[in-house]
C-alpha cells in the first residue's frame, strides 16, 4: 500500500507548493490548513507521515504533533519551518514530540528524498527480522520517571532552579549524574545538579539520564567485549574523542542534541545483555572461532538481528531524535545510501574503531577511505586526536 502523508500549513500558497511537488511521487498526500483539520484527517485514516508546520493560529504545530504522538505513537512526526522558529523546533525534536525538522525554504528534490529516507528508516527498523526478536523480549526497557518529569519541565520551559530541585529530591540519582560529569570525558569538577546543567546544558544532562539508567540496569553483567563495564568505557571513551573530533574539525562545539551519541551508539549491547543473557555464550564462542567474522553477523545469526538494529529501534521507540537513532542504526555501514547525516556517522564510526583500541581490543572492522572523506578527517587527523585525549594510546 502506498504510504499517506499529510501536511499542515495555514499559510495556503505553502500547501500549494507541497502539492505541486509531491503530485508525481507514489505517496497518497493530504494538505490541511489548521492542526484541527489535520486531527480531523488523522482521525478518517491514520496517516503513516504527518509535516507541520510550527506557527500557526489556534493550535501551534508542538501542540498538534504531541496530540498525534499521544494518539497515533506510530505515526512519524516532522516539523517544517523557518529559521526563526529553530529554538522551538529543536526543543520539540529533543523532547520526543517530533523526530526532526527540517527547514524553509526546502528544495523539491531534497524534501522529497529526506522524506523518503524516514520511510526507509521505519521500514527497516519494523522490518520481519527485527520485529521477531523484539517479540521475545517479555518487557522492552523504559525510560525513568525522572526523564518524564525533567521533560515536562523542559516543556514547560522551568528554569534550571526548578529542574534541579527535582532531580536533587532523588539522591541516587544526583549520585549517577555527577558521577558520570566529574568523570574523565568531561574534564570538569562539579557538586551539584545545578552547576552540571549550567556547565553541560539540560539536554546533555537528560541524555545522561538515559544512558545511566540503562547502564545501571545490567551492572556487572556480561561476558568478554560484551561485559557492561567493558562497553562503558568504549562508550565513554567513544564520545570524548568524537567531540574532540567534531571541535577540530567545525572550530565549536558538537550540537547539544548530538551530545551523547557517542555513548548511545552501542546501547543495543545492553539490550542483549539485559533479554538475551543466554545467548552471550554462543556469541562469544563464536567470535573466538571466527576472529574475522563481523559482530553484526554473528548477532544476526544467532539471536536474529544486530544490536545496531535493537539499539535503533529502542531509541526510535523512546522517541529520541532521529539523528540518534540513525547513528545508532548504521554506525557500521556509514556509506549506505540511506544515511542522510553522513558526516557525523561516518565520524561516529571512525571513532568506534579507533576507541576499541583505545581500550586494548582488535576492532572487528575496518575503515575505508571513503568514510575518512565522508568525516573530512584523515587517518592522521584520527590518530593525533586519539594520542591528544590518551598520551600512551599506541596505533
């Protein structure tokens, strides 16, 4: 069946373009000129995509994508919008309500494609294989209470005061946080929440929820190069040397939003660890007796999807922003044409392999020089960010 989109504008002459651009593709498009519209649409036939714009009278398009999240979770949610909207568009990717946004004016040919590329996204995320092994996981892991409410705030738009009182009601959790700030990756000296969120900012202290929380969640488990202490420090490991990186090449800091990727690329691990503990022997015997054979494969074998794909497939059901969750799907396959946010991919993949080393393992892959290109980095840029971050690190 071809998929349903719908587009929501009150300006006419926008849905008037959309219309015109979309008019030769396979999709089934509807246009609406006011969220009620749009909800009234939904509500006929559930629509696969739906595009708002952010600014409109009556109902903005924050408010109308959360009512679809809420009612229709399966339905992928975009903003499209000015420039001038970007810090409420980027507030509404970061709080789950959408999954991106993209920017006017567009170009016909790009939308379309970026457009495409969430459905590919979908589709492979919801695809036989994965779908069967998410089946068997009695109970996929959920985001904490303590993300809820810290959302909520940041909807809310709290000031940090306000936020941080609330996480400091939750002694462990203040314990979690500054521990994982005062450690090595962040190079600074904290003692309370506040000062993490002023230093770190509050989607990074977010984020940190996330990844503690899950980390936490299988302490001390595992087996070899799949034991949680081991993939932690890759982890942590794996994201300081990319936001040293992203800082030499860009001359600034990586986006807030990108902040933890580094971090949340492997979390597929930890779902095999937490639902497929009984499976980590048949994985291990089987990279010891085929040293050569990629992770992946060997996961697909035996437990029947990579934890590239369990990985993207959690972040995509939490609601985390598809950058996320498109890093953490191809971090192995950057040059796959699917793959809109190449650059920081391929990055992310140059990084995992050179932090494997980092932490005295042989990577199970390698890097082509096209993905080099792709990061505008070289192999020497790579290497002299490594020894820089670890004075001993020997290639």
């Amino acid at each position: 069946m071809p998929k349903t989109i719908i587009f929501v504008d009150d300006e006419e002459h926008i849905l008037h373009a959309l219309r015109r651009a979309f008019m030769d593709t396979e999709y089934v498009v509807h246009t609406s000129a006011s969220a009620a519209e749009a909800l009234a649409l939904m509500e006929k036939g559930k629509a696969d995509l739906i595009v708002s714009d952010m600014r409109m009278a009556e109902m903005d398009g924050h408010e109308l994508l959360k009512i679809v999240k809420d009612r229709w979770p399966s339905a992928i949610r975009i903003i499209l919008s000015g420039d001038t909207d970007k810090n409420t568009t980027l507030k509404a990717v970061t709080d789950g309500v959408a999954k991106a946004y993209l920017t006017k004016p567009w170009d016909d040919a790009a939308l379309k494609a970026q457009i495409a590329h969430f459905f590919s996204m979908h589709d492979t995320l919801n695809s036989s294989g994965v779908l069967e092994t998410i089946n068997r996981i009695d109970r996929l892991p959920v985001l904490p209470d303590l993300y809820y409410k810290v959302v909520a705030m940041i909807q809310k738009e709290e000031n940090i005061s306000k936020i941080s009182e609330t996480i400091e009601r939750e002694p462990g959790w203040v314990a979690r946080i500054l521990k994982v700030i005062n450690s090595a990756f962040y190079g600074i000296s904290v003692a309370s929440v506040h000062q993490a969120i002023t230093f770190l900012g509050m989607i990074i202290v977010k984020d940190i929820i996330i990844s503690s929380d899950l980390f936490e969640s299988v302490k001390g488990k595992g087996m070899g190069e799949m034991h949680v202490d081991f993939l932690w420090e890759h982890s942590n490991t794996c994201n300081r040397i990319l936001h040293s990186l992203y800082l030499s090449i860009h001359h600034r800091d990586i986006p807030e939003e990108f902040a933890l990727v580094g971090v949340l690329h492997d979390i597929g691990k930890l779902l095999i660890i937490k639902c497929f503990s009984d499976k980590l022997d048949g994985l291990v015997r089987q990279q010891e007796s085929q040293p050569l054979r990629p992770r992946i494969d060997a996961e697909r074998a035996i437990i029947g999807t990579s934890h590239a794909e369990l990985g993207a497939y959690l972040l995509d059901w939490w609601n985390l922003p598809h950058v996320l969750v498109e890093a953490c799907l191809y971090h192995h396959d950057p040059l796959n044409a699917n793959v809109q946010n190449k650059e920081l991919v391929s990055l992310l993949t140059i990084v995992d392999y050179f932090s494997w080393k980092a932490v005295g393992k042989k990577p199970r892959f390698d890097i082509r020089n096209e993905i080099y290109e792709c990061a505008g980095i070289t192999r020497t840029d790579a290497i002299s960010a490594m020894k820089k971050a670890y004075p001993d690190f020997n290639e």
